[in-house]
C-alpha cells in the first residue's frame, strides 16, 4: 500500500528552518553581547592600568619636583655662600688698604690744610676740610695725584662759608679721589 503524507510537510520545515534562523539569531545577539561584554571589560581593564601608570608618573614627578626643589635651594645657598666667599675675601685683600689710605692722607695732606670729614663707598673716597687757600687744595690734588694709593683728585666744591673763617682767610673744599692698589697694578700687568 502506498503511504502518503497528507502532513503539511513545507510547513514544518518552514517552522523548523525558521526556528533554527532565530536560535542563530540569539546565538549571535549573545556572543554579540558577550564580545561587547568583555570588549568593555578589556577597555576598562586598559583605563584602569593607564590610571595606575598615570597615580605612578604623577607620584615620580613629585619626587623629582621636590629634588628639583632641593637643588634650586643648595644651588641658591651655594650662591649665597660664594657670595660671602667673594665679600671676605675682598675684606682680607682689602684690609690693607685702609692702613694705606690712611698714611697717604697723613702724607699728602699740605701745611695749612685739615680735613674734617672722610666717606668711603667701594673705592671712592670724599674729602672735605678746610684750606688757608686754594693753592694749598691745588697741592693738596696734585700730592694725591703723585700718591701709589690714592689717584684721580677731583675738586668738587671750594668756597668761604664760615665768616669766622673767612676772616682767617680760610677755605671750604671737597675733594673726591679714588683709592687706589699698586699691588692689584703689578699683578695685572705681570
């Protein structure tokens, strides 16, 4: 006897194949998902390792900041101790000098002349007194000019002010010269 299937077969297959087209469809949508998921999780895992490098890079560059900070400081203290180096040892080289300056003002200075007042800043030094006449202030600058430790007299000012003093025929002067080292000359020119 011959068998017939009265079944709507094409049916079936069709319900089947449709089927089996919406479990690949939600295969898919889930290793979809799933990829997605763990694509995420590996982003996030790499933000949160650059996160780390960067707390560690900022940490190091705090570090460095402050050994930065540290040196500026030694190297300013190094400068400030060099400067008082320098300052002593122009005291010591100086030093001298004052013995000098003060001989040579002893030596130069003309009869019928005094001084009254003597300034010093760095190496000008100002002269004022009183003077018999202005022949003896103009001996007095060319006793400076021949002198090892005091040179280029200048005559700021000469007149009488004191009427008591005028009387005595003397004179009012300032005179400003530079200190000079004959010693600091030799080791120049040798």
């Amino acid at each position: 006897m011959a068998r017939i299937n009265l079944l709507p077969w094409r049916e079936n297959l069709r319900k089947q194949r449709k089927r089996q087209f919406y479990m690949q469809l939600l295969g898919a949508v889930v290793v979809a998902l799933l990829a997605l998921v763990l694509w995420h999780i590996q982003v996030m895992n790499q933000i949160e390792y650059q996160n780390n490098r960067n707390v560690f890079l900022k940490a190091e560059i705090a570090k460095v900041d402050k050994k930065i900070k540290e040196i500026k400081n030694l190297e300013k203290r190094r400068a400030e101790l060099v400067a008082r180096m320098n300052v002593i040892q122009q005291l010591q080289v100086s030093r001298p000098q004052v013995v000098h300056l003060f001989d040579e003002l002893v030596k130069t200075i003309p009869d019928g002349t005094y001084l009254d007042q003597l300034a010093q800043k760095g190496d000008r030094v100002t002269l004022e007194g009183w003077a018999q006449s202005n022949a003896r202030v103009s001996a007095y600058m060319r006793a400076i000019d021949r002198s090892e430790w005091i040179k280029d007299a200048d005559l700021k000012i000469i007149r009488s002010d004191d009427k008591r003093k005028t009387a005595a025929g003397m004179r009012r002067f300032k005179l400003v010269a530079k200190q000079a080292n004959p010693n600091v000359q030799e080791k120049k020119g040798g």
